[in-house]
C-alpha cells in the first residue's frame, strides 16, 4: 500500500477503487497522432482533437474537476482531484490539452465569477471542450505585470478593449481568455480589471492572433491583438479596480501555490520505447549505454558516470523533499514546497537534458527527426523547449524573490 492510500478517508479509498477500475477500462491507449511534448506546444488540430476527447471521458467519469460543487460542473466531492492525479499518473495516461484552463481560469472564476458565469463557463472548461489561454503578458509587461497597458474602456453595460498581449500559449486554439487589462491610467495596481473575453468568437470582431514561431520551430504561443473589442459586464470578474487581487489568485495557481487541486494527467510516453522519456535519470542512463564511447559506450566513460551519479542523487533529494509536504512537522512554512516545485523541477530537467548533451557528444547537433540523430533527436529538442519552462510562469529569477520575500522573510526587492 502506497504512502498516499494509507492516509484515505473511507471515501477517498472508495474513490480511489473507482478511479483504478475505470482506468483500467478505459485508458485511452497510444495516440494515433504524434504528440509534441508537452501541451503548450500543441500546434496539430488532430493531436488537440484526439487529447480533448481523453480530456472529456475522464471528465465525465468524474476524475476532473472532482472537488469542484456540481452546480459548476464539478464532482461535489473532498479532496479527491489528488487522487485522480495520483492514480491517472500511475496508469500512465496522456497529459490533459486545457491546462491553462483546469490550472489557471478554474480557480480564478470560480473565486471571482458571478455564480451564473461560473455555471455558464466551468463545465466546458473542465470537460476540455472549450480550451483557454491566459492573457497577461505585453511587450512591456512581463516580470513587471502591473505594467499591462491594454485598455478596456466602459461604454453602458459593455467595455471596449484595445491592446496587444504577447506569449499567449494556445490561444491559436482558445474559445477564451483570461485577461488583465487597464480601467484606469491613474493608478498602476488599482487601475486593473479582470476580465473572462470569448476570444475565438471575436475573431472578425477585432480579435488577431498571430502565431509566434519558437527556436524548436513549434509554433505553441502567439501574440493577440484587441482592436476595438466589445465584452459585455458580465464578464468582469470581481470589482472594476480589484484586478490585480485577481490576479494573485490565477498566479497562486499558476505557481502551484493556490488552494485548489488542478487536475492532471500524464506519465504516458510519447514514444513506443518506455524508456524514451525526458525528464528521467533512468531514460538518461539508457541513452549513455546506447551511445558509444571509445570503443565502449558512454555508461562506461567515469566522467559521464560521475554526472549520472550526480544527477541521480539529485533526482533522489527532489523526491524526498516532495514527501515532506506530507508530514506537517516537516513543513516550517505552507508555502515553500509549492514555491520551490516550479523552480527546482525545471532547472533539474534542463540540466538532466544539458548532461545528454555531453552523452551524445557531436552528435548532439543533429535535430529532431533527423534519421540519423540519436534517439530521434528528441534531448536537444527538450534541451530547447526547457529554457522556456524556466520562465513561464513568472522567471525562475523573479520565483527567488518571492520565495526570499515570503518564505524567508528577507527584505523585498526594488
Ligand atoms: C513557453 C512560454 C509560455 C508562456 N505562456 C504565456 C501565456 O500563456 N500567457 C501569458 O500571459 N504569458 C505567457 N508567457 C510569458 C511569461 O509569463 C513571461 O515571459 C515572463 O513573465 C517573463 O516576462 P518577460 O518575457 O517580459 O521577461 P522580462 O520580465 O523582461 O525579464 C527579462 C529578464 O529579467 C529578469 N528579471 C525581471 N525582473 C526581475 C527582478 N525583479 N528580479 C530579478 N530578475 C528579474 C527575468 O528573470 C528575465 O531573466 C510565456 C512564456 C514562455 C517562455
């Protein structure tokens, strides 16, 4: 019995028994289409198509969005999105395509939203059918987000909004955005509002977006352009001005520091070979027996087997630190393993991804789908993708500050 089952309520228990039988019915099995690795960087209608409908099954057998009230579309129950992760990771089914969505909108909606928004908005959301996008970010306005300079202007019982966001992930997908926008140019945190925006039903109504090509080639996130948009009040979520309170409660989220669950899928490779992940030592310890080094191969090199010892120990720290969250005397403050996770969890996989390189030596270079790349090409590619993990969701630099300032107290930067 794992450490998680031992602490279930009868309830939970009987939850978890639900959750394992129907997995084992009905997992979705391996994808007819190739997958990029990870969601943000879905550019391929059929891959989102064939994810939305995983998304959907699983909703509807009650393993996402379990702890939300059924009057928003949620399962009414307690505590138990933790155990649908728990258990959809362990039989390894594939990720969930409306991240942004469960991860981010969900929570803030639901604590901002009037209640006929939140009925009309969450069970689509939750169920993936309508993807989401977060519209924060603008070329001027990203560490510094209290800098957002679009504009909505009240006009009666609608708004006109004017503006340019920018590294929007997915919204070449969105039904809707989350958005900060500005009410008023005279003050810089008060002049904010939030807002929830039908972006794809504007789209010949002001609404652009662009594409933005990445240095992996994917086309994951996009600049969006409002010219004259009209958004009806009702979708004002909380008090004109209260925006940037708003806010904290998506980054919350968004830094996995909130108080909701978000529901999450995953652990399935996206390979054929098992041990073609990564984000593990173990897959990288494959690749050093399959590379050959001086007439031996990589694994026998003890300058690699010195940074796969180092990045296994690593690997190992990383997980006990996690289970500390579960023991309360452990925990000095509720916020510091949320706070690191982000931090230390993609820093690990960039340099996991940095040693593959020395692995594969001059090899290394040749790219993604080059026949003769080593495995596949697919650790220079994570190697890319990984620089942007790390400053998603706030730069890992700025995610210091907050831990120096909130968990250790120290004094608050300029
Ligand atoms: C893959 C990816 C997906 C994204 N998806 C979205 C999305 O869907 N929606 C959205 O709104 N945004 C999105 N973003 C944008 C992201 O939130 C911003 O890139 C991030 O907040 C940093 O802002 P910036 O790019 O303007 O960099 P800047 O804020 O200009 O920062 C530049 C550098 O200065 C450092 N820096 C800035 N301020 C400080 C400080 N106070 N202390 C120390 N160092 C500092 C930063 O760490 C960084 O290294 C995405 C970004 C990426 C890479």
């Amino acid at each position: 019995m794992s450490e998680a089952q031992r602490k279930d309520t009868p309830e939970q228990a009987e939850f978890r028994k639900y959750c394992q039988d129907w997995l084992a019915e009905n997992h979705p099995g391996r994808p007819p289409v190739k997958l990029p690795q990870g969601a943000l960087e879905l550019s391929d209608p059929a891959a989102l198509e064939w994810l939305q409908k995983w998304q959907k099954s699983a909703y509807d057998a009650g393993l996402i969005g379990c702890d939300y009230p059924v009057e928003v579309g949620g399962g009414g129950k307690d505590n138990c999105q933790d155990i649908a992760n728990f258990e959809m990771q362990k039989a390894k089914t594939p990720y969930l395509p409306n991240i942004i969505g469960m991860g981010m909108a969900a929570p803030t909606v639901f604590f901002h939203a009037q209640d006929e928004v939140k009925a009309e908005l969450l069970p689509k959301l939750l169920s993936g059918e309508h993807i989401w996008c977060q519209g924060f970010s603008e070329p001027g306005a990203g560490s510094d987000l209290a800098n957002a300079q679009t504009f909505a202007e009240r006009d009666g019982d609608n708004w006109i909004i004017n503006g340019h966001k920018v590294w929007t992930s997915l919204a070449h997908f969105a039904e809707w955005m989350i958005l900060l926008a500005r009410t008023s140019k005279d003050d810089k945190y008060n002049g904010l509002s939030y807002f929830v925006v039908p972006i794809r039903e504007n789209l010949d109504k002001g609404v652009t977006v662009r594409p933005l090509i990445k240095m992996t080639g994917e086309t994951g996130f996009n600049e969006v352009l409002f010219d004259n948009v009209v958004l009806n009040d009702r979708y004002r979520l909380d008090d004109v001005g209260a925006g940037w309170k708003v806010a904290m409660t998506t980054l919350a989220h968004e830094r996995g520091a909130g108080p909701i669950v978000t529901p999450s899928s995953g652990g399935m490779s996206l390979e054929e070979d098992e041990s073609a992940q990564t984000s593990s030592v173990y897959a990288l310890i494959d690749l050093a027996k399959q590379q050959a080094r001086n007439g031996k191969t990589a694994a026998d090199d003890p300058l690699i087997r010195d940074e796969l010892m180092k990045m296994m120990i690593r690997s190992e720290s990383f997980k006990q630190n996690q289970r500390r969250a579960n023991v309360p005397p452990l925990v000095d403050h509720p916020m510091r393993i949320p706070l690191q996770f982000k931090l230390v969890a993609t820093e690990f996989a960039q340099d996991l991804q940095q040693v593959a390189y020395e692995i594969e030596g001059a090899a290394s270079s040749l790219y993604a789908n080059d026949e003769n790349a080593p495995a596949s090409g697919r650790w220079p590619l994570a190697y890319m993708n990984s620089f942007g993990v790390t400053i998603a969701a706030g730069a890992n630099e700025v995610q210091r500050n907050i831990l120096g300032e909130r968990v250790l107290g120290m004094p608050k930067s300029k």
